[in-house]
C-alpha cells in the first residue's frame, strides 16, 4: 500500500493530486489548519476506496515540526510521497510597506517549508524497507516565480526561490540514499489563490492539469518539473533577458 502526505493538503493541486492517486491501494496523511475542510476531503477519498487520516496543524508554527513528521512516521511508517503543496499570494505592495508583513509571507513560503522539509527528509532517508533499500519521494510545489524576481511579485519569487534552491541541494544529497526530490514548477494554475487575478487562459493550466504532470514526474523520477510544459521555454527567455532590458518591463 502507498503510504502518502500531503503537507498543505487543502490546496487546490493537492486535492487533484489526492482524487488521482485515490484508490483502494492509498493510504493518506491529510495536513492542514481547517479540520472541519479536512474531513470533508478525506470522505471523498474513502469513498474512492483510500484509507485517510486527518492532521490540523499551524505550519508557521517551527516548534511542532518535529512532533509533526514523528508522528506521521509513526502513523504510516515508511512515506512513498511527501507532497508539500501549501502557500499564500501576497500582496506585493503591502510587502514593500510594512516588513512586518513581508517577513511573515516569506516565512510561510521559504522558511516554514524548508523546515518542514528538513525534519521529514531525515525520517525519510533513514526509513527502512522490505527491499532493504530506501526509496520515496519529495515532491515540493515551488513556483516559475523563483526563477527570476519580478518588480510586480519578488517577494513571493525571492521564497520560491529558496525553496528551489534547497530543494536543489537537497536533491543531490538525498540521491545518495534513494530518495527522490521533485521541485515543481506551477506557471498560471485556476486556483483559489489566483481567483482575483485575470489570467491569460491559453497560458492557465487547471488543477487536474498539473496534478497529472506532477504524478507523470514523480513515476519517472524528474527532477524539475514546470507545468504545464511549456513554461520552461518561457521562463528560459526571461531568464537571459538583459538586466538593462528587464528591470523597464512590467509584469
């Protein structure tokens, strides 16, 4: 039986990823701060034939990480997936007016996820198999907007970014162990997070959309996944543009 965690599991990716992995094979972890949103998620998994369980946690909280990753270890023992899908939109112009806010966006989107990353990954690469070797696999939802800081969202790019880069390393430290680290790559998805945004519909995925590519990735073993497919192609131009040139764009 796969043994999954979904770390953020009240996202709108997560739950497409849940309802296709969903099946009487599946064994969930569900984490997230709505218990009452949780439980209506896991009714539609067990209904699909998953075995579910439910955790409310505060992820700003650093303290009960640890406690955290123990205590799903000791719920499912070994991990097949860890998906870390949670985050918030900030505004960038409150970001550049109050620190106080900018800091704390970029708790939640870097500095929280490393953390959490880092108490499972060294469960994980200890965690014993029946094969005798280790396997599982990290898969972490980063953003395009790590690949290069935006005068309209570098604040969330900048904690994109280090998630990105820990991820990087982590991947190349881990590969020693077995373990897979997946960094994902959203471009434009139709999410709760971007409902008061217009976004170009020929360049929007949807949430199964990327769910698929996220489950096609983690079966052959990607390292870095951009969803849909075309956005490496379109972030590989914005990544050479000359600085002279990209700092009068806006976007």
């Amino acid at each position: 039986m796969k043994k999954i965690v979904i770390l953020g599991a009240m996202s709108t990716i997560a739950i497409a990823c849940t309802r296709l992995w969903a099946n009487k094979e599946c064994e969930f972890i569900l984490i997230a701060r709505n218990k009452d949103k949780l439980s209506q998620i896991a009714d539609d998994l067990t209904a699909r034939g998953s075995i579910v369980h439910i955790k409310t946690s505060d992820f700003s909280d650093y303290s009960k990480h640890e406690t955290l990753s123990k205590e799903c270890f000791e719920k499912v023992g070994n991990i097949d997936i860890l998906l870390t899908a949670y985050g918030t939109l900030p505004d960038q112009i409150e970001c550049e007016k109050n620190t106080d806010i900018a800091l704390q966006e970029f708790h939640t989107n870097g500095l929280s996820v490393i953390s959490l990353l880092n108490h499972f990954a060294m469960r994980m690469e200890k965690q014993d198999t029946v094969s005798g070797t280790i396997s599982g696999t990290i898969a972490v939802i980063s953003s395009v907007a790590g690949d290069r800081g935006r005068a309209s969202n570098y604040l969330y790019g900048a904690a994109k970014s280090a998630v990105s880069t820990y991820c990087s390393g982590l991947r190349a430290r881990l590969s020693r162990t077995g373990i897979h680290v997946l960094t994902i790559k959203p471009g434009f998805v139709d999410t709760q997070m971007t409902q008061h945004l217009t976004l170009p519909e020929k360049l929007t995925a949807s949430p199964e959309q990327v769910a698929h590519d996220i489950s096609g990735a983690i079966t052959s073993k990607k390292d870095v996944l951009y969803t849909r497919w075309f956005w490496r192609y379109i972030m590989l131009i914005i990544v050479i543009i000359p600085n002279r040139i990209f700092k009068k764009m806006k976007f």
